[in-house]
C-alpha cells in the first residue's frame, strides 16, 4: 500500500463505492475484484477473497 501510496481510507473508498467484478481465476467463487477510485479521484482497484461471511482478505490494490 505504501509503495502505491494508498492507505485505509482509499481502499474503503473503493469498497463503499466501486463496482465489484467477480474474478473468475483460483477461488472464483470467493475472489472478487472492486473497481472505483481513490479519495483524489485516481483510479484503483482492490482485490479481495470473503473468508467468512463478515470477514475478507484483502489481496492487492493497484491504480
């Protein structure tokens, strides 16, 4: 995230308001890909996994 320079808030950004593309790779049925923007308006995108029904794993973020 660092390295990205993106931070919590970016991601829930993204989370609260992108759009949500399911990834049909390894764990389909669990991986998802979130598609919106960072608090400056950039484009990011955030890929997670639903370990749980109330928790996730998130796998990378990229601009």
């Amino acid at each position: 995230m660092e390295e990205r320079e993106v931070d919590i808030i970016d991601i829930l950004n993204v989370l609260n308001w992108g759009e949500v593309v399911h990834d049909p790779g390894e764990n389909a049925d669990m991986k998802f890909k979130i598609i919106g923007e960072d608090l400056e308006g950039e484009p990011l995108c955030v890929v997670i996994i639903l370990l749980e029904q109330d928790s996730l794993l998130g796998i990378t973020v990229h601009g």
